[in-house]
C-alpha cells in the first residue's frame, strides 16, 4: 500500500538550497506547511558558511503551492 498523498507542499528555493515540507491530516495545512518551509529555509541560511553562488546575487524566494486535482 503507497503512503497517504500529503494535503499540501510547499517548496522553497533560491538556487542554491531547496526546503520541501509536505503536510497530511491538519486543519490549516497550507500555512503550517508554509511557516514550517520558512522556519527550515531561515535555519539553513543561518548556518551555511557561504553567501550565494556566483551568479545569483539578485536571487529571491520562490515559494509554489499546488493543490491535488481533487481539491480543483
């Protein structure tokens, strides 16, 4: 039997570093999900050693929500 499809994903991305959180079975999925992706990204950021590679000096957050075509 394959695992529950989660509720919600929410990636986080600047090129350099990818945070995916996926939430299952909570009443305000999306935005657990979303401050979790956020608290996860800030953490990595806080302890990489290094600014961005060459070439994405002028990179930002991307954040993509989909929705299960179900929910459609």
């Amino acid at each position: 039997m394959p695992p529950p499809m989660p509720d919600v994903t929410v990636k986080l991305a600047d090129g350099v570093r990818e945070v995916t959180v996926e939430i299952s079975g909570a009443d305000d999925a999306l935005s657990r999900a979303e401050e979790t992706a956020i608290r996860l990204y800030e953490t990595a950021v806080a302890s990489s050693t290094g600014g961005p590679r060459a070439g994405f000096s002028g990179w930002a957050l991307n954040s993509d929500t989909e929705r299960s075509p179900e929910e459609a």
